[in-house]
C-alpha cells in the first residue's frame, strides 16, 4: 500500500490537530485579539507563522529526516542524545503536559468549586489524579488514537467551538479598541513570540514518531509514502488550526475588554461565553478546556513514552506511560502560574535551536554536502540562546542590544547566518585544499 483512504487521511489529520491544540491554543489567540486591537491581522499574521507554519514544518522535516534524533545527530551525535532528550522531558513530563493539566483544572474545575469546600491545592491532587488516570488509559494503546482523539475528542471540541463562534454574531460587538504594548510598534514579531507559547513547534519534533507509528498501523510501509502522508495530515491539521486562532481572535478583538485590565485569554473567554449563555457558558468553556488540554496530554504522554522505550528498551512502553503520568501529575500540582513562569524561561533556550534544525531538516538537500553547517548554524545559535538566557534571568549584556533584529526578538537570526557563513568558508577552503591535492 502507497496511499491511505481520504477518510483515514482526515482521522489522522483530526488526530495531528487534537494533539496540538491544547492550553495554550485556547488562552493565546484571545489575549492576542484583545491586546492588537486596530493591528489584529498584523499580530495574527506573526502568530499564525510560529503557531501554525513552524509546528507544520517541524512535523514535515522529521519526516524527512526519520526521526528528530536522526535530524538532530547532523549537529553532532552527542548534541543529538541531549538535545532530544532535553525536547522530550521539556515538551512532555517537565512542562508541556503539567501545564495542560494544571489549565484544565484552573478552566473546567475551579469555578465550580463551592467557596471552602477544600483547599485548591487538595482539589488540584484529586483532579490531577483523575486526569491523568484517564490520560494514561487513553495513551496505553498508541495506535488507537486516530479513533479515539480523531473520531470522538476532536469533533466535540471543534462543534463546542462553532457554536460558540456562531452564537457570537448574536451578542452586541464592542468596538475594537487601539492596539496595546508590543503589538502597537511591532504587532507582527510580538505575534510571532507569542505563537512560542503554544509549544507545538517543538510539539511538532515529539510527534512525528506517534505519526509514522499510525501510518505504519495504516499499512504504509515505504518511507516516501510515510513522509507525503505527514505532511499532507500536518497541513489540514494546519488549516483547522488557523481557522480556529483566527475566531478566537476576533473574538479577543470584538470582546469589549479593556487591554490595560491585565486579563489573560482565559478570563476574556470565560467573559464571552457568559455573556452569550450565562452561568452556562462557564460549564461550556469548561468543557472545551478540560477536552483540548487532555487530548494534548495524550499526544504528548505517547510520544514521550514511545520515544523513551526506543532508547531505553529496557523498560517497555506502558512501564513509560505510568512514570511519565506520575512525574506530570507531580509537576502539575506546583500550580500553573509556578509552570507557565518556568515555561517561558525554557522556550527562550530551546526554541531558536529547534526553528533552525526545523529549517535546515527541511532544506537538507541543498546543503547536505556542506558537513559542517549544522554545527555552526545551530551551533552559533545555540551560544546566542544561553547569552540572551544570561541577559534577561542573571546580568544584562549591553552588547547583545546592538545585534540586528534583537530587539524584535529574533536576534538568533544573525548568528546563525554568521555560524553559516562560517561553514561555507571552511567548505570552499577544504574543496579548494583537495582540488590542489
């Protein structure tokens, strides 16, 4: 078989998109709607390309590449071992699954809770507890989460959605206010760094292995056919993504929220869905979030255990499922405040390194001669992440405010086509050596 039928194509992509679309997902776009005001389609425009176009172009270049240890091992092999793991742990027990649960809790359980009633934090261990027994359930059979994320999960989330945006039109509109902060000089780099937040570029790395896994469940065997039907999965799973950011938000925009209240996407929802339903709107909301940050939790939770039992065979995959449940439920409970603090500092580190391994997986081809581009490209950016980490958590360092783009937050740029340049000199210089030779 070279081909999958168009209705396991749309599984798979539901699947690709479930996966994705978690806390962050639902909270940003409406904070980004409420915040750019007049420069909405600017800030969305940079949002869309961090949160849609790179997560989509992560899924494609491991598939490319076979693997985001197999991209990451053209670096160097050590760098490989480390930097996927770090990926992993990051993206999966450490921060990205925590968070999600910790969101789902703060969303779809707290408002509910009678004043006294427990503690917050005896009622976020029960909760977490309940969560991720049911993620773990949910995650022990990999290959049937095209049925159970694509099938079941996915279109909930996507109706509760629609109707809300359809409901919308009903309720009076207030007028979209002037752009504030970033996104009032520079509406699109702000968009773009706030599409960081999502954590599905690198979400994207961790779920290629899940990808191939069902494909190969599917009956594809051939590694082309594989890495056509990812991408052409990751692209509709890309253009729901976009369609969903987009109305929540002009939903953030139209929502008559004051940008200098300081409310976060999840409060400015939480006001829209009251205002359409009532009281019920909280239990609608709720639902939505307790379902995106669980289907999230799951695409993670399997990749992460798939990954692990590959390197480590020692200890099978559903032995990885319960320790990388129990260690998320254990972060989880530190609080999302406590984990979105820690969040930030991490993807500063971890994403320039990841959007250009992203870039040059995709681009393999023309460059593959030049052996050393990898290592000073990624190299180069790698130093300038700890740098940039040093000047914004330590001491500052004036020096990194004069380098191009800095200040727009995609200062990585520079030293990568610096640590390119370098790799061509000593590429031409080594071919002219062997020439002469």
């Amino acid at each position: 078989m070279n081909k999958i039928s168009n209705s396991k194509l749309l599984v798979l992509s539901l699947m690709i998109f479930s996966m994705f679309f978690g806390a962050g997902n639902l909270i940003l776009p409406p904070s980004l709607g409420n915040l750019a005001g007049t420069n909405l389609k600017l800030g969305l425009l940079g949002f869309l390309i961090s949160a849609v176009t790179l997560p989509i172009l992560s899924i494609a270049a491991v598939a490319k590449s076979g693997g985001l240890y197999n991209l990451s091992q053209r670096v160097h092999p050590k760098f490989a071992l480390f930097f996927t793991m770090v990926i992993y742990l990051a993206i999966g027990p450490f921060l990205g699954i925590p968070r999600a649960a910790s969101l789902a809790f703060e969303m779809g359980v707290m408002p509910f809770m009678p004043e006294g009633f427990l503690s917050a934090k005896a009622l976020l261990f029960i909760y977490t507890l309940v969560y991720f027994s049911v993620a773990y359930w949910l995650s022990m059979s990999p290959t049937k989460l095209p049925n159970r994320l694509g099938k079941i999960l996915t279109p909930i989330i996507l109706t509760l959605i629609g109707v809300v945006f359809i409901f919308s039109f009903s309720m009076p509109k207030a007028a979209v206010l002037e752009s504030f902060e970033g996104y009032k000089s520079n509406p699109m780099s702000t968009g773009f760094l706030e599409g960081y937040l999502t954590m599905d570029a690198i979400a994207g790395l961790n779920f290629g292995i899940v990808i191939t896994l069902v494909l190969k469940e599917f009956g594809l065997k051939k590694e082309k056919d594989i890495v056509r039907t990812s991408i052409s999965a990751g692209i509709i799973a890309g253009a729901l993504l976009t369609i969903i950011y987009i109305i929540l938000a002009y939903l953030g925009s139209v929502s008559g929220v004051d940008p200098m209240s300081g409310k976060n996407g999840a409060e400015i929802l939480t006001i829209i869905v009251i205002n359409m339903f009532g009281p019920f709107g909280a239990v609608v909301l709720g639902v939505i979030f307790s379902l995106a940050c669980l289907t999230t939790s799951v695409g993670l939770l399997t990749s992460c255990s798939e990954y692990f039992s590959r390197i480590m065979p020692k200890i099978n995959y559903k032995t990885w499922v319960r320790l990388i449940s129990l260690t998320s439920m254990f972060f989880a409970n530190f609080g999302l405040n406590k984990i979105l603090e820690i969040s930030v500092v991490a993807l500063s580190l971890i994403y320039p390194i990841a959007i250009v391994l992203i870039i040059f997986g995709l681009i393999h081809n023309y460059i593959k001669s030049n052996n050393k581009i990898y290592l000073y490209g990624v190299g180069f950016t790698a130093v300038f992440s700890i740098l940039e980490f040093i000047d914004k958590n330590i001491f500052e360092l004036v020096f990194l405010e004069k380098l191009p783009l800095y200040s727009l937050g995609i200062g990585f740029i520079f030293p990568c086509v610096i640590g390119v340049l370098i790799s061509y000199i000593f590429y031409f210089m080594n071919k002219e050596k062997a020439r002469i030779n």
